[in-house]
C-alpha cells in the first residue's frame, strides 16, 4: 500500500529520526514504515542540520538560486557526455551509466536514455535451492525481530511458495543459530494491590468479537531503563488484536493509561467497553472522568482470576518477550521511541495464528472489504 501522498506529523518525522540516528537502518525503516527512502533521507538530513523539517529553515536565497544554476549546468554536462548513447542497446547504456555513476545522478540518466533503472542494479546470482530456501529463512527470522518459531516461519514460506515442513526449517534454524526469544526463560509475575471495584465482569471471556473497538482491553508492565523500572501501558482491540494505544512511563499509575488513551487515533466515543483487571492504576478520577466522557462501559476481571483478561496477559507476554525481555534501555527517550517504533511493527508487520496468520491491520482491512461486498 502506497503512502504518496501522506501528510506526517512533525512528532512522527522525529520519532523516525530518532530510530536512524540510534542505529536502526534506513532499509528496515523504508520496509515497515512504507515511506519512500528519499523522504527518509531529507527527514533525516533537515532535521540533523537545523532542527528543522522545513526546506527554508536548512537553506538560504543564494543557495537555492546556486543549487539551481549547478543543477541546470550538471543536466546540460551529462546530457552532453551521454546523449550519444541514445540510440544504443541496454547493455551499453548500463555501461555507460555505470562509468558516469560518480560524477551524475544514476536517476538521471536513466531518464534521458530511457532505460528502467532497476536493469542497472540488477545482478543475477546462482544460487542452490537449498541456498535460496536458507537465506529465506534467516530473512523471515531476522525480519520478525527474532522471535518467529517454525510455525510462523512455515506460514511466510507457504506465502512464497515453498513447501517445506517445519522439521527441516527447525535443522536449517539450528544450523545458523536462529534462537527464538520464545525459548528463553519467561517473566515472573508481579503482584500488586487490588482493586476492590464492585464492577461486573461484562467481557465473561467473549473475547471474539464482530467489530472494532467493541471491546477494548488494557494492561501496564514494567522494563528496565538504565537499571530502574519504568512502565508501559497498552490498549488493545479485541476485534483484531491491534494495539490503538500505547504509552511509556517511569511511575505505575493513571496518568500512564490517560497518555495511552490519548494516542488512539480513532474516536474514543467509538469505544463500547474497556476492560481491565483490578490494578488500582484503572481505578482513578482521572480514567473514570474518560470514560464517563466517551460514555465508555467498563468491565472488571473477577479477583485473583487472570483468566478474565487472558487476552490482554497473553499479549503482553508477547510484548514482554518480543521487546522487553533480557533488554536494559539506555534512557526513557531511547524506550519511547524503540516503543513507537515496535507497535508499528507489531500492527502492520507480526503475523498472529489467531488471525489466520495475518497481521491485526491486514486483518482488519480483509473483514472490512468483506463487509462491503
């Protein structure tokens, strides 16, 4: 799905400059973020030169009248050296192309011979089919954050045509050293006050649903942060099991929910049911002033009974183990923006088995085209 066009926000430009300028690579972010590699760059080269994402705030008149006379005289230059080779065949204006790379944009020429670009990077490469299903396997292993198991690995594989049982991509696991996080040692739970509410449990395990935010549960967890605990908090949709809402904080209390609630980017009013187990951070003026706002019912998990909210515990296993786990933060900043940066991961790239092994948005879009027809 192509994102020409998006308006982002200034908050989501730094977010993304953020990841780039801590070491995460412009391919992987151009990958689950769907943003053009080009805008990236300029995010990133605007925002490390002056702060600023704006063109006028990162070059003055004489510049941009400079770089426009140099652009002009480049374009009549190149045209001069290559237009030559108009009328040749491929190979030769690959060639061309290629000996010119360093002095004119490879773009460029492409466009004045008229070649595809893509026929200028392209090498092929003789690989064995076993070589090819390996590196295959590594990419899905290494794309999933390494967390997938065989299982998921299987279901990717399916999807690019490879028959393969999950015994063989278990050797070839083995083989590189491809360690799920699933296989490490789990967190201890722990345990806190109680809320003692008098507020009936309406979720009663339902937890399939036939539309969105019907019913939309919530826990907090805690992480390291440079060998303190810190917290985030969760909100997640049942009908897809998509996290709408998100938040990291140092202390374990209402004002952690509240900021959750407020990077939802559908209508709050749209939500039917929050529910929760009976953690005192759910129990508050400021949370109950939101719901009574948003007319949003709330729903309790019985005392001492995490079955009640087994959704929401079973995600944040998942989130504990994908992000959290045997991981000490160097900062708060460092936690919020990995934070951001893996429930963009978790939503538009992590397959679920729950949902027939797609990812919550792809999910949600499916049931919504299915609907209209």
């Amino acid at each position: 799905m192509s994102n020409r066009g998006k308006r982002y926000t200034k908050e989501f430009k730094k977010q993304i400059v953020e990841l780039i300028n801590n070491g995460k690579g412009p391919t992987e972010i151009v990958r689950e973020y769907n943003i053009a590699r080009s805008t990236v760059n300029k995010w990133v080269k605007d925002y490390n030169s002056s702060g600023s994402f704006k063109a006028k705030d990162n070059r003055t008149d004489e510049e941009n009248e400079l770089i426009k006379l140099r652009k002009e005289n480049q374009k009549l230059k190149m045209e001069n050296d290559i237009f030559k080779a108009s009328g040749a065949d491929n190979g030769t204006k690959v060639a061309i192309i290629k000996a010119n790379k360093d002095k004119y944009s490879i773009s460029a020429m492409c466009k004045i011979l008229k070649i595809n670009r893509s026929l200028v990077y392209y090498e092929p490469k003789e690989k064995s089919c076993d070589s090819k299903l390996e590196n295959e396997i590594i990419t899905i292993f290494k794309n999933s954050r390494n967390n997938y198991g065989t299982r998921k690995i299987k279901k990717k594989l399916d999807k690019k045509g490879y028959q393969v049982s999950r015994r063989r991509i278990g050797r070839i696991m083995r083989k590189y050293g491809l360690v799920s996080s699933y296989t490490v040692k789990q967190y201890k739970i722990h345990t806190s006050k109680c809320n003692e509410e008098k507020v009936k449990n309406i979720v009663n395990r339902e937890f399939d649903r036939e539309k969105t935010l019907e019913v939309v549960v919530s826990d907090l967890t805690y992480v390291n942060v440079k060998g303190k605990w810190n917290y985030i908090c969760i909100l997640l949709d049942l009908y897809n099991r998509e996290i709408i809402g998100y938040a990291a904080g140092k202390n374990k209390d209402a004002d952690l929910v509240y900021k959750a609630f407020t990077r939802i980017q559908y209508p709050l009013e749209d939500i039917e049911i929050l529910h929760t187990d009976r953690g005192n951070e759910f129990k508050n003026k400021l949370i109950d002033g939101l719901l009574t706002t948003f007319n949003i019912n709330r729903s309790l998990s019985k005392k001492g009974c995490p079955y009640d909210n087994a959704v929401a515990e079973a995600a944040f296993k998942v989130v504990k183990t994908e992000f959290a786990f045997n991981r000490i933060f160097g900062s708060f900043e460092e936690l919020e923006y990995l934070l951001f940066d893996y429930v963009n991961w978790y939503n538009n790239h992590r397959i679920h088995g729950s949902l027939d092994y797609l990812t919550p948005v792809d999910y949600r879009i499916l049931m919504s085209d299915k609907k209209v027809y």
